[in-house]
C-alpha cells in the first residue's frame, strides 16, 4: 500500500466508480499518498460514515446505512418502504 503505482492503478481502474470500505486510519498510516487522496475527499464531501443509498423509483428518498440490519429498515426488497 506504500507503493504509488498500487493507488494509480486502483484509481486508473475506477471507471464509474470506487467504493471503499474499511477502516481509513489503517490507510493513511501506510503513506502520506493515501492521506492527500483522503483530503481530496474529504474537501469534495465523498467520504461517507455508512453505505449511502437511494431509491431507484423515489431518487428522493436517500439513508446511510451503517449496519447491516439497516439493509432491511431502510431498503427492503432494494427499494424503498413507501409503495410503488
């Protein structure tokens, strides 16, 4: 992970995307790499406490989810609890 070659690929290959889960402290202690992307993040508001989501039918209707239960409150059957 100390290596710049390893982040530029990760990055190189996040074409639409790139979810990170983990803990981010057991990143940026590797190198001061991981903490500038880190801050670039964190200054663009990317870096979430849960699982961001949103209903396909209701794009209004959005949660973090922080456990795993919070699939089931929040986005039964992958959507939203308010009928289709």
């Amino acid at each position: 992970m100390k290596s710049p070659e390893r982040l530029n690929v990760l990055l190189s290959r996040a074409r639409d995307g790139l979810i990170l889960i983990g803990n981010m402290d057991t990143f940026q202690g590797k190198s001061s790499l991981w903490s500038h992307l880190f801050d670039i993040l964190k200054k663009g508001s990317h870096i979430y406490e849960g699982f961001p989501v949103k209903c396909e039918r209701h794009p209004s209707r959005k949660a973090i989810l922080r456990a795993a239960n919070d699939f089931d409150d929040q986005c039964p059957d992958g959507g939203c609890a308010e009928p289709w």
